[in-house]
C-alpha cells in the first residue's frame, strides 16, 4: 500500500519505517530540510534501539523515502498518517496548529479518495475538526481516521509490530477495511469503535497509568513513614490479577512526552464540559511531588546542600532513551542549585538535549568522574550501567559514600554492607 507520514518526529519516524518493513511504500514528511537530509542518509534523528538498522534497510529496499514536499507525498499515496506535534498550552490544552496545517496541506493537495489517519494524540472531537478543514479544500470522497498510538520510547518498534491492542476509530467500512489490510501482517486484538470513542482511548489509557505510577508513589512515602517496604508492597498487590505487577514501582515521578501532556490536556477536556477530573487531577500533583522527594531526603542526610557537590546519575525520564521532556531530573536540578549544591551530571545518551535545557551544570563523559569528590549522588535514571558500578571505587571516589536512589533500582542491602549511606523511595 502507498502510505505517506506527515510529520518525522518520535512517532511518524517510528510509524512510517515499521510500516515501510511491513511491506508498504512509505514515503516520510517534514518542514526540517536538515533532518530529511539525515534521515536520507539512513541517519535516524532520535534515539531509539534498532529503528536505525530498520531505515537504512528499508531505505535500501526502496520501501522508505523521506522528503519535504507535502504535496506530493499527498498525491503518490492512498493513506496519509497525520503525526505532528501537539505541544501543551499552559492550561493544559492541545495545541493543534500542526494538525491544522496538515489538514490544509492534506486537503488543497487531495486528487482522489484518500484514507487519512491521525496518528497524533489529540483532543476528542480532531477528527471532525480534521475532515472539515479537508472538506473546504477537496470536494471529493475521502475518509478520516483516528488511530492512537501506544508506543514507548525505547521499545518502540516492538511496540509497534508486536503491539498489545491497535485501536481503530472509523466512520466508514471503506476506512475499516483499509486499515484492517494495513494492519494484517500484525497479530494482534484489533478494536474498531467511532471516532471519539478511539481518541478518548488514548487518554484514558494514559491517565490510568499515570495514576498507577502517581498511587504507588504515594503509598512509598507512607511506607517511610510507617517503616514498611514499598517493593514488598508492590509486589503483594501486582500478585492479585485484577491489579497486575505493571506500573507499580515507585520513584521520583513520571515524565516524558506522553504521561504529563496527556494527563493536563484529559484534565483541561474534562473542565471545559465541566466534569472535574478529581483522580487525573490528583495524579498530577502526586507527580509533582515525587520529583522533589529525592532533594528533601538528601537535606535530611546532610543537613544543608549549600556548598555540596552533588553527583545526578541519569538525565534522561526513562532509560533506553534521550528524551529530556518533563524528566524528573530538570526539577531535581532546580532543587539542588536552589539550595545552593554544586551540581555534576552524568548520562550516556542525553546529554546533549540537557545541555540544552541546563547549560548551567557541570556534565562528565564518564560516571566516575562525576562521582569523584561527591558529597552525595542521586540517582534519577535507571540505566542498566548503574547497577554493574564498582562500588567499591565509588565508596573510594566520593566525599561522602551518600546515595539516594531515585528509582530504588540499585542493591540496598549490598550497598550498606559496604559502608554507603544509601536511602530508596519507600524502603
């Protein structure tokens, strides 16, 4: 099948080459003639396990194309993904300027029946909005679909081909038996529901998680309080089917592109109709408070940060990722440095985009030497690395053998048995 991919960001560069693998002729779009360039090179522009192997592959294969040129892309194909960006307002509203564009774009190049999908997470209701900004342009037939993504940065391309549940909100059979044929080669339940139905999907899905995340963080600082393990807690309720191991472990709070845009735009959806969304809205400030916990425990430990040297291992929200948006290190930071902590970081990928965002740090190419001299270390992310330290050079490194561990990832009882300070969230 001909399928164009407007918009190269996480979710258009992943959608359009998983699909190019699955046998179509993709063709990729974007205003950034830079990264286009990269990307026909076979140079993936994000960072995301072997998404870089499957473009040059396909690129190969001339299954993938990249170019800035809308109009065409439009033209050359049947199905056209709409995967732009909705960046957050203050209020938490969607902006949906991109998704505008693209509708216009996709409606004044129109020259017959096209299925078009959105793939972006947008308010309930874009869809509509979407067919009628086609509608002023193209007075002929063509379909609009809603078709939420569910990928997770770091296993993205797994997520896609080996997806859970595809969710497909339609009005026509037309459009139904369109995407049932692009999606046949993927083996898994696929739902077919009406088009708002499919666009609340996505947030709902992603509220309740992140409400998850939000209860078992709170529960952690009972368990402080109470002397009681959160893990042991977590794993005694993730034993009961109807509750699930999942989105159980408690930390310093969730980020990235996904969870807290969705989160705040679910809540600003739901006052506009006037439905306060108590439970979203509790998991939002739950969130907002884990972030700061680790700071507060370490004030504890040493009475002022003023002056210390404090060592953040981890940048990025998750690990297997690069992305910086909403990580729970920025807020981390900002808490450090308001207490007056000379603060030294390290990451082994996303240094670069925290640069860009906190210019105002030390950063190491290498961990050891963010350790070296510590007062203290928090650890924000948990990349796989952490865990296989010498802590034996470590304990020798720093200042102070002081680490709170962020995402109680690292061996609590190994650790002090060694002679670290070591204090977890909820243990």
């Amino acid at each position: 099948m001909k399928v164009a991919v407007i918009g190269t960001g996480y979710v258009g560069l992943v959608v359009g080459t998983c699909l190019a693998d699955l046998g179509n002729n993709v063709i990729c779009v974007d205003v950034d003639r830079a990264k286009i360039g990269k990307l026909r090179k076979g140079e993936c522009t994000i960072y995301e396990p072997g998404l870089e192997e499957m473009i040059k592959r396909n690129l190969k294969k001339k299954r993938l194309a990249f170019t800035t040129n809308t109009a065409k892309a439009v033209r050359d194909s049947y199905v056209i993904y709409i995967a732009v960006g909705t960046p957050q307002a203050k209020n938490g509203r969607a902006d949906l300027r991109y998704v505008k564009q693209a509708a216009e774009q996709i409606g004044k190049a129109m020259n017959g029946e096209k299925v078009i999908v959105n793939k972006s997470t947008v308010p309930v209701g874009t869809a509509e909005l979407v067919k009628r900004i086609i509608a002023k342009h193209y007075k002929g037939e063509f379909h609009v679909v809603s078709n939420p993504e569910f990928l997770r940065e770091g296993s993205a391309v797994m997520d896609f081909l080996k997806p859970d549940r595809i969710v497909v909100g339609y009005e026509s059979n037309r459009a139904k038996h369109v995407m049932q044929e692009l999606y046949k080669p993927i083996k898994t339940k696929k739902f077919y529901t009406d088009l708002r139905t499919a666009e609340l999907i996505k947030y709902a899905s992603n509220a309740f998680l992140a409400t998850k995340i939000s209860f078992i963080n709170e529960i952690a600082v009972l368990c402080d309080k109470l002397g009681a393990n959160v893990k042991d807690v977590a794993t005694g309720m993730g034993l009961d089917k109807r509750i699930g191991k999942h989105f159980l472990r408690a930390g310093c709070g969730w980020g990235g592109s996904c969870f807290p845009k969705d989160v705040s735009a679910l809540i600003y959806m739901g006052k506009k109709q006037g439905v306060p969304l108590k439970i979203a809205t509790a998991a939002k400030e739950v969130n907002a408070n884990a972030k700061v916990l680790p700071v507060k425990k370490l004030k504890e430990l040493l009475g002022t940060l003023k002056g210390r040297r404090v060592a953040v291992l981890g940048l990025a929200f998750k690990p297997n990722t690069d992305d910086m948006r909403e990580a729970s290190s920025i807020t981390i930071i900002k808490q450090l440095k308001r207490a007056g902590a000379e603060v030294v970081a390290y990451d082994p990928i996303a240094e670069e985009n925290a640069r860009q965002i906190m210019p105002d740090i030390t950063y190491c190419s290498r961990i050891y030497d963010a350790l070296c001299n510590a007062d203290a270390a928090i650890l924000v992310t948990e990349w796989s690395e952490f865990a296989n330290l010498n802590f034996r050079r470590v304990k020798r490194l720093m200042k102070n053998p002081v680490i709170v561990d962020g995402r109680n990832f690292l061996n609590r009882k190994k650790l002090k048995d060694m002679g670290f300070i070591y204090e977890a969230i909820g243990v």
